[in-house]
C-alpha cells in the first residue's frame, strides 16, 4: 500500500522578523537572506559556513551578519542542480582548519560531474579565504546533463568522509560497479580508500585503470538521488532520496547493500512507464519509509539535542515540494513519519546548532532568493 502523507497547510508565509504559528510548535526567527543556499554547517565558535549555488561561501554570525564571499572557493558547474553544495569541517578542524565542500564541475565537452575539495580556511584582517585547495574526489565517469548530483558529505566519529552520490538521471550507473554514481561511498578524509570498504577486492570483467580505484569506494549501491545522509544515536548511517514520479525514500544503509534502483522502486517513471515495486524482488534492500505523493528531500539530520527533548533520536528532513520539516520515528531498522511542520517555502536543509537549536535554509521564496531561520522551542 503506498504511504499516504500528513494533509499540510501552508503556514508562515508572510513572515517577516518571527513567526510562531499555533500550527508550529516552536517559534521561527529570520537570521539573513540568501541566493540560493544550499548548505551550512558550524564552526567551532558558533558561526556558520553557508554555501549559495552560484559559488559563493560566507560566514554567518548567529546574529545574522555576513562576511564577504570567502575567496579562493572552486569554479562551479551552476544550473539545474548543480553548483556549489555541501560543506563539512574536519573533525580536527580546530587545528587543521580544513573545509570540505562538494560541487558540480565541467568535464570535456558538455559533460559534468560532482566533485568534494578540501582547503585550509584562513581568516585575516583582509577577510576570510581559501588556501591550498585540492580536489579529493570526483563523480566517475562525467556525463551530460545538470541533474542528480546527490554531493552531499558527512564525517562519522572515526573521522570517514561519507559521500552520497546521484546516478546523474542516468540510471544505470546506480548498479554499474565501474561507476561511483548511484551510491553512497566512505573515503578517509584525503580521499583515498579505506582498506576495509566492502568491494576493496572486487575485480570486475575488462575493468580499466581508471575504473579501478572506483568500485573500492563503495559501500552501497542502487541509490537514485541521495540528498541526505545521517547517523542515527546509535551509530547507524540513514540517507533519504528522491524517488522518481512517486517512490521517495528513506533508507537505513547497510554495508554493501543494494537498493535496487533503477531495478525497482516504489515509483514509476516521469514518462509513465511502470517501474516494479520493491516487494517483486526480495534481493534488494527495501526503505525504511517511502512517499508517495513525494516530499522531495533535500536533506535529513537525526536530532540529539536537549532543546526539543521529544524529537531527540528522530530524524528530521527538509521537504522541497512539501514545503515541510518532516519529523520521522526511528526504532532500529523501521521508521514512521510522525509529523509534519508546513514551513510555508521549499525547505532545503535541515541544521542541529550545538546549542539544540534548529538551523533552516530555504530553497527559494520567490525568485532565486532563500532565507536562513532559526528555530526555537
């Protein structure tokens, strides 16, 4: 039976300094305003590291204040999903000073494809830059199109880069072995392969050299378009993507896994054409949670903090076409959607702050321009 969603309606539309709706169960304060945002995430003092689509990176005070365009951040590939996308900090940053960003790059021709890079974030009197930037990985092989990228990236507590990477609206590379699209990989943090990923010794037929160093980075396949990836509180790596007309999901991620996309799914194509569900074949590994209508993520965090002490240990994800913050029950290898928060605009990521506090970037909210919020019990 396909999962029905919560009916939602649109609050907070006209916010303007704050809003707190008797829908909501917490307040929303707007921090600053934004073209396009993609991603943020937390330096150590409390200010955030906010990346726009069209390349440009900023440091935000919690107050709102915005720096200058960080200098030095990479040339994008922008349009259609593509651009700048994730950014992530060393897990020793406050020694190493090491940024990691992901984002769409050209290839030969027409051809693009997602890459992570890593820089040393300096600060000086005459702003903020960044310094001896390096291309760690690549998406492999670069095809045509702007689409799919997936870039999101995350480090566990054992200092492993986590890389959720999109089958480019390709299908096929999703199970291709000799290609890192339509996976989620584990690289150590200068991108190289962790001798203990599940396919370090799969040798497939006629494989190139290129091909080699490729397969070794996976840890699970079958994934179509991951735009989240998580860790629940007891150390299990979730990812939430969207499905194709219908069909989104929500995975618990098991190493060397197959998803079975674009072999099944709990969706059809856009053209019409049926694609089989997931209980026709068994061998895949089945989500957690699927919707249809689609929310169309666009990222997911599990809660851990105090502040709203009922959600810790749910997962949280940003709906785009919701417009939604979906609150999500996980119980091991299960998951329920318990609530659903109508934000009023299409939400593209999702923020626990250290102090428990919620951070929201908007997609979009007329035009191309997108807000950070900040919510608060």
């Amino acid at each position: 039976m396909k999962y029905l969603p919560i009916t939602v309606l649109v609050a907070c539309a006209a916010m303007t300094s704050a809003c707190a709706q008797p829908s909501l169960p917490f307040e929303v304060d707007v921090v600053a305003d934004f073209e396009e945002p993609w991603a943020l995430a937390f330096l150590p003092d409390g200010r955030m590291l906010v990346t726009e689509k069209k390349g440009r990176l900023y440091i935000v005070t919690r107050e709102g204040e915005k720096s200058r365009p960080v200098a030095g951040a990479p040339d994008v590939a922008y349009g259609g999903q593509g651009g700048l996308g994730d950014v992530a900090l060393h897990p020793e940053f406050e020694s190493n000073h090491l940024v990691y960003l992901s984002f769409a790059e050209e290839g030969q021709g027409e051809t693009r494809g997602a890459a992570v890079a890593r820089a040393v974030l300096v600060e000086s009197d005459a702003g903020a830059r960044l310094d001896d930037l390096e291309v760690i990985w690549r998406q492999y092989p670069k095809v045509v199109g702007r689409g799919h990228y997936g870039h999101r990236i995350l480090f566990d507590d054992k200092g492993f880069l986590w890389i959720s990477s999109g089958e480019r609206q390709k299908f096929t590379p999703a199970q291709d072995m000799q290609s890192n699209m339509g996976k989620i990989l584990r690289l150590n943090d200068d991108g190289s392969v962790p001798d203990d990923n599940p396919f370090v010794d799969y040798h497939a037929e006629e494989a190139s050299v290129d091909d080699e160093g490729v397969y070794g980075q996976i840890w699970s396949l079958g994934h179509r378009n991951p735009l989240g990836i998580a860790f629940d509180l007891d150390g299990n790596l979730w990812d939430i993507e969207m499905g194709p007309r219908g069909g989104d999901e929500l995975n618990r991620i098991q190493r060397g896994g197959n998803y079975g996309y674009p072999i099944v799914s709990n969706g059809d194509h856009y053209d019409g054409r049926e694609i089989p569900d997931h209980d026709t074949r068994p061998e895949f590994i089945a989500p957690a949670i699927w919707w249809t209508p689609v929310i169309s993520p666009g990222n997911v965090i599990v809660y851990g903090g105090e502040a709203f002490g009922e959600w810790r240990g749910n997962a949280l994800a940003a709906g785009l076409s919701s417009e939604a913050i979906v609150r999500i029950e996980l119980d091991g290898d299960t998951a329920r959607e318990v609530e659903r928060y109508p934000m009023g605009a299409r939400i593209r990521s999702v923020v626990e702050g250290p102090d428990g506090l919620l951070w929201v970037l908007e997609d979009e909210r007329g035009g191309s321009q997108g807000r950070l919020l900040r919510i608060s019990p």
